[in-house]
C-alpha cells in the first residue's frame, strides 16, 4: 500500500509522455508542414508582385529583395483566361467547381500542359459580405476567395498540371473591375483570372 502512490505517479508520468508522442508531437510536425508551405506561397506571391520570375528552387532569395527593386507597376504574367465566378461555382455549394466551370477549366488543359512557368489563379468577388448561413464556414470574402482559389489548383494538380506551378491567389474585392453599386458591376466582378508566367 505505501507503494501505491508512487506506482500511480509513475503511470500517469507514463500516460504524459505516451500522449506527447502520439497526440501533441504529431500534431507539432502537422503545424510544422503547414508552416513551411505557407512560407514557401508566401514567397511565391511576393516574388510575383517583385515581377521577377518565381526560383522554386531557393524559396526564401523572394523574401530578401529591398524595396528599391520592385518595379513601380506589376502584372501576374499573361492572362490566358477570365472566367465568371458564377460559371466555374455551384450557387448551392460556393466552394464546388459545377459540371460547367470543370468544363471551362477543362478548355484551358491543353495551354496550360504545353506550356512552362507558374499558372497563377486569382479569384475575385465583389464587395458584398458572404451571406449569414456560410459565414461560419467563410468569415469574409478573402476566405471564400482563398478557398475557391485552392479548389481550382486541386482540379488542375489532378488533370496533370505540376503542384510546383500554381499559385492560387483569393484577392477578395480588392480589385474590382467594375462598380459595385450595380448588380451587373457585381457580377463582372465576381471572376477568376488565370495566368501564365
């Protein structure tokens, strides 16, 4: 009996480093990833504002570069398409490619696997907040754009298009090609542009 309490403080300091090694150090390695992926976007993306053409090879060179070195104007590269948001998304399920918008991205294949450099996806919407029963799920435009934006990569990384190459982009409202004070400046400005660079 006087051993009992030593021989439960050795099981529970057990059962701690038993639930380090299967609970928290595989959830440690998961933020790990995510972080190194997020930094290895983010470097994609400043490189692309730099105008430069994107090193996948030396990630971090983009996060070094001064200021000086950015030209005054930027562009995403060749714009190849421009599809409307409401064609390539189902109104039932915002963040779904529809039968159509498949179809659409499906024309785009044969330039897209003919040709080098990234493939940059800039999904745009308007100014209008995302409806109340989805904002659970997308807070504000910048996560559906995000979101919409990584469903496209994923349909073309599974029709052979090189993970390396896109750069899928949400830009949310901020840059909107018409007013947004009408329902058809709205609607223009609910797109996405692909790119080539």
């Amino acid at each position: 009996m006087r051993y009992l309490g030593w021989i439960l403080a050795l099981l529970f300091a057990a059962a701690g480093v038993a639930g380090y090694f299967i609970f928290y150090a595989t959830l440690e390695r998961g933020y790990a990833e995510q972080a190194e992926e997020i930094k290895m976007w983010t470097a994609k993306v400043a490189v692309m504002q730099e105008g430069k053409p994107i090193d996948t090879s030396s990630a971090d060179t983009a996060l070094t570069d001064t200021a000086s070195t950015r030209p005054q104007e930027f562009t995403y590269g060749n714009l190849i398409a421009t599809i409307p948001s409401d064609d390539l998304f189902s109104s039932s399920k915002p963040g779904e490619l529809s039968a159509k918008g498949k179809g659409e991205l499906d024309k785009l294949l044969p330039v897209l696997k003919t040709s080098q450099g990234d493939v940059a996806i800039m999904v745009h919407t308007d100014n209008v907040r995302v409806g109340s029963s989805l904002r659970d799920r997308y807070p504000t435009n910048w996560e559906l754009t995000a979101l919409r934006a990584a469903v496209i990569a994923r349909y073309l990384l599974e029709r052979g298009i090189d993970y390396k190459r896109l750069v899928p982009c949400g830009i949310s409202a901020a840059r909107p090609l018409a007013s947004n004070s009408t329902s058809e400046g709205r609607a223009k400005n609910r797109r996405v542009e692909i790119y080539l660079r």
